[in-house]
C-alpha cells in the first residue's frame, strides 16, 4: 500500500502538469493495486481525493484515457464508490469518450458507466436524458464483430430497457435490426441469452414489437424452436422456453399481431398452430397462448374457428384433463373464451362441443383455471338461449357457481361466478333454470352481486333478479326476505350516483316484487314513495316514465 500511496501522490502532481509518462506509470500502478485489494485499494483512491483529476484526463485525445476509464470501472465495482465517483463529475466526460474510434477506451468505458450506475435507476435515468442509448446502438452497429464490445452493449441495454424511460429512445434507434443481426449470427447458447435478455424488456413496446416483426426476428425463433424441441440439455430447454414465450409477447402487440397473422396465411401463425398437437408442454402452452392472442379480434376470430382451430384445443383440453397441467388448461381455456366473442362464433363453438369440454375442469381447484372456465361458459352462452337452458339446469354446475360466489380470497373467480349465474337466468328467461338456481342457493349471491361497485355487474345482478321475480316469485320470496332484497333496492334508488339503468332496473323489480305479501309490507317501511317521485323529474327520460309507472304501482296498492 506504500507503492500505492506513493503512485497515488505522485498521480496528484502529475495531473496538475500534464507529465503523460509519470502518469501513465502511477495509473499502472493503481490498476496493480485493485487488482489486488480492490476494496482497500478503492478506499485510499477517494481518501486522496484522486477521482476529481480524472474528469480533465479523460478526453479522447488522451493515450490515459483506456486506463483511467478502466481504474473507474474497477473503482465503481464497490457500492461505496459510486456516489463519489458521480459526485468527481465523472459521468458527463465518460459519455463523451462513448464518440472515440478507440475500441479499447469504448470498452472501458463502458464499463465505468455500467458500474457506476449498476442498480441505480435515477443514476440510468440520467444517461438516458444525456442521450447514451442512441450512442450505444450505433456502437453495436459499428462493432457487432467485437464480442467484449458487443458484451459491454447488450449488458448496457439489458440494465436501460428496464426502465420505460428508455423505451421511447430504443424505438427511434435501430436497434431492433441491430440485435436480430447479431442474434442470427450467434452459435453460443450463453451469448444467445444476453440477447434475450435484452428482447424480452424492449419487446413489451408495442412500436418496438413491430420493428422486432418487421427485422425477422420470429423466424429465427422458430429456427431456436425446430432446434431445441427434442433437446434433452437445460440449455435446449431454457431456449425453447425462452424464445417461445418472446413469439407469444411479440403477439400482444395489435400491429404486430396482424402482422404476422397476414390473413390467416401467414408461416409464422401456421407453425404456431402446429405446436397445439405437440408432445411438448411449453409448445403446447405457447401455442394456445398465441392463438389466445391471435384472437383479439372478430375477423381473426372468425377465420379461426372457421377453419377448425375450436377442435385442436378441445384435443389439447382432453389430454389435460388427466394430465393436469394447469397452465396449459389456462391457456387453451384463455384462447376458447377470446375466440367465443364473436357472435357468430357461438354456436359453432356449443355444437363443437366446446361446453361439454370445458365442464370436464369444473372439478379444479385452482383459481386461474376456474376463471377462465367461468369466462369461457359465460361468452359462450350470451344471447344462446338453449345453451343457457341447458347449462342452468345442470345442478352441479350451478351447485359449483353457488359455492365460488363465496370465494372470497380469489375476487375474480368470486365475480365471474356471479356474472355465469346471473348470464343463465338473462339468456334462458327459463322457469326451469330459476327454480335450480333458487334451489341451489344462488339467489342470495345476485343480491349481493346487485351492491357491486361496478355497474355493470349491478346491472346483470338486477335484470336477473327481475326474471326470477317474474318467473317464480313464490318460490324465490324467502330468499328476496333473507338477502334484505328490498332494503338494497331502496339504497340504490337513492344513492345519485346510481347510474340511470340501475334505477330504471330497480324499479322495475320493485313493481314486480309487489306480488309478494311479505316483500310488499317491506316496500311499504320505507320510504319508496318519495324516493320514487323524486326520479320523476330525472334527466333520462325512460327512468323518469318508469318512476311514474312505479308510483302508480306503489300508490295502487298501498
């Protein structure tokens, strides 16, 4: 440490004159010295107050440069270095010597930077305000056949993409032809990763997705996949994992979805539909989470069913149904629902046999899978009045949607079991469904479904509950009693922030359940009748006509 003190006093004077030799040999010397004991080496390097003498060497004129930038990089590897070194100005001059034709400073460099601003956001933040990712891109264009250059890039942009500041920077750069050129002339299964690394970030840009599209980098993924499908190594089947999820993230942008969608024509779609039937689960995975995204819209949905995709993944369900794999039922489950929205889709997909299938998973106990089987079925039976009949009238469906209407700790499975139960009444406008629903237990759960804080669900709870009234109020009036029906009511006809469909569906029910002897003594405990004539002069003209429709009700039979 004495050479060390010695190099570094000697550092001080020859900074202040310029004496290129004295200071070529001291950097020698701290660069010895870190290599060493970099931590006690880093300590005396800012307890000498040396890093405020480096802004003024570091100029791409100067032959110190590669070493200074390099004792930086080695310095900023201690956490407890990096402030000072922001705090000497190190920064600003670092990103000019980016400029140099010098392949040794750029790489050094580099490297100062990245340590320096390792872990740090706002550090990563402000190179990017001092514009180092355009910099860097077009570095890794001039030295793509430098593999330490190349390195210190794709570990640059693998650190910046990180934040979605970068983002908007990466996509008016050329970076996405950059790296699927380097991709494409990569051998080595760990230089492959770094590039991942990197795509997987930028990809969740949708302008970036496109460039991604556009520069081919799908087919050499598929390329990856064909090559590692039947690997039995942990790297085969990192890669295959790896580059099949990036084609189904690529897919989640609309332009690049279509793109590579071209009509239902396209190789790239076909070569995704051929992984449906593999003995692979992650290509099975992939494939039906590409086909989910492939169908978000109706045109891409239509095409789809039309041309037999329904029966691939009712193929793939059935093997999972002993299999069990759940996140392959996820995702085959997720494609049926997003191909089930379209109208026309629907009974092609219920004579297909689609709800038979899908009923075959009722019995799963995990929350995902009972999702989007309750988004499946609920999709499948809108506006398909015999589907709804059918489906209603099968206890044991209706006994399982009774029992997730209580699954509290799981909310979305919580409300698309109530949305499926109400979804059966609406569509059916069937006696036969209400009186299993009201026998199930199920009329309890609308009327708690009716004081959700989306309106939309207040809606389907209220236009439900309405059937049920209309259809078989009797059997029903015990429940309407129990589940303080008419008190909920009487809280949305006077709550203002009710939309107007929800009044209007409010007092629609409440005329319906004057019928009841029990539930008519409860309307008349409260206050309806004000209430009601106070939506008489509402805005909306059909809930202003049904208030005076309702008041005439009340006021007949009160």
């Amino acid at each position: 440490m004495d050479n060390l003190s010695e190099a570094l006093e000697k550092l001080k004077l020859a900074s202040a004159d310029s004496t290129a030799d004295i200071v070529e040999s001291c950097l020698d010397s701290l660069l010895k010295a870190l290599a060493s004991n970099n931590a006690e080496a880093s300590m005396k390097i800012q307890e000498m107050d040396i890093l405020t003498s480096f802004p003024s060497l570091l100029n791409p004129q100067s032959s110190c440069s590669p070493k200074i930038a390099n004792i930086i990089a080695e310095v900023a590897k201690n956490e407890f270095m990096r402030g000072p070194c922001v705090e000497a100005g190190l920064i600003p001059p670092l990103i000019r010597l980016l400029n140099s034709t010098n392949q040794e400073v750029l790489l050094q460099t580099g490297r100062a930077l990245g340590n320096i601003c390792y872990d740090s956001h706002s550090l990563q933040a402000q190179l990017i305000s001092m514009g180092v990712i355009p910099t860097l891109v077009k570095l890794l264009g001039i030295h793509y056949h430098n593999p330490a250059l190349t390195e210190m890039c794709l570990i640059a942009f693998g650190n910046l993409a990180e934040l979605e500041s970068s983002k908007e920077q990466f996509a008016s750069t050329d970076i996405a032809e950059e790296l699927v050129r380097l991709f494409k002339k990569q051998t080595e299964h760990e230089k492959k990763e770094m590039i991942f690394e990197v795509l997987a970030p930028l990809a969740e840009n949708d302008v970036i997705k496109l460039q991604l599209v556009e520069a081919g980098l799908v087919e050499h993924l598929l390329e990856v996949v064909a090559q590692t499908v039947d690997g039995e190594r942990d790297e085969d089947i990192a890669q295959l994992k790896t580059a099949s999820d990036l084609i189904v993230l690529l897919l989640l942008g609309d332009e690049s979805m279509q793109k590579l969608f071209e009509g239902g024509k396209g190789s790239v779609f076909q070569r995704v539909l051929s992984w449906i039937p593999s003995h692979n689960h992650q290509l099975q995975l992939a494939g039906a989470l590409a086909i989910a995204n492939f169908a978000r819209n109706d045109g891409n949905c239509i095409h789809m069913v039309d041309t037999g995709i329904v029966q691939r993944l009712l193929e793939l369900l059935n093997r999972h149904v002993e299999e069990g794999n759940v996140t392959v039922q996820h995702a085959a489950l997720s494609a049926l629902r997003n191909l089930a929205i379209p109208v026309g889709n629907k009974s092609k997909m219920l004579s297909a046999g689609v709800a038979d299938v899908v009923l075959k998973f009722l019995q799963s106990e995990m929350p995902p899978v009972q999702f989007k089987l309750l988004g499946t079925l609920r999709m499948l039976i809108d506006t398909q009045g015999e589907a709804a009949d059918q489906l209603g009238t099968n206890g044991k469906l209706v006994e399982r949607l009774v029992e997730w209407c209580e699954a509290k700790d799981h909310a979305g499975v919580m409300g698309e079991s109530n949305r499926l139960l109400s979804a059966l009444i609406r569509h059916s406008k069937s006696k036969e469904v209400v009186k299993t629903v009201i026998q199930g237990g199920g009329v309890k759960h609308l009327v708690t479904m009716a004081t959700s804080e989306h309106m939309i669900m207040q809606n389907e709870s209220l236009v439900a509950l309405g059937l049920i009234a209309a259809l078989d109020l009797v059997a029903a009036e015990n429940d309407f009693v129990g589940a303080s029906l008419v008190s909920v009511l009487y809280k949305l006809l006077s709550d203002e922030r009710s939309a107007p469909e929800i009044k209007y569906n409010s007092m629609i029910l409440i005329c319906a359940l004057m019928g009841s002897e029990p539930l008519h003594r409860e309307v008349q405990g409260l206050a309806f009748m004000e209430v009601v004539s106070k939506l008489r002069a509402h805005e909306n003209k059909t809930v202003s006509h049904q208030a005076s429709l309702t008041e005439q009700r009340l006021t007949a039979q009160s």
